[in-house]
C-alpha cells in the first residue's frame, strides 16, 4: 500500500511539472561540448552549428510555428 502512495505521488509531481514546460516561451537547449583543452576546436564547431541551428529556426517562426503548421 505504500508503495503505490509513493508511486502515485511521484506520477503526480512529474505531471504538475510536465505541464508547466509547455507554458513556457523559452526552449533551452544544453550543450555537452568541451570549450578549452586539446579539444576545444571541436566544441566550438558543436557550439556553432547548435548556434546556428538556433537561428534558423527563430527565423522560421520557431519551432513551435514548424510542428504546428501541419
């Protein structure tokens, strides 16, 4: 019986804090990508390309404007 009150608290907090992605205006996006050491140049090209990326789709209307118009 406990374990079913935890579980459902559990779904309940998860779907009290799913919705409220929705509502928001701003999508972040994280990016794992290293920016100093021997590695560095490669990170930069992973930062600009998701920079970018990030353009164009602003520039398109967003991407909600994209998965909507269908």
């Amino acid at each position: 019986m406990r374990m079913v009150k935890v579980l459902l608290s559990v779904f309940l907090v998860l779907t009290l804090l799913g919705g409220s992605a929705f509502a928001a205006d701003t999508i972040k996006i994280g990016v794992l990508a290293p920016l100093t050491g021997f590695a560095a140049a490669d990170g930069e090209s992973v930062l600009n390309s998701v920079n970018i990326a990030v353009d164009k789709i602003n520039a398109s209307g967003g991407y909600w404007a994209k998965r909507l118009s269908w």
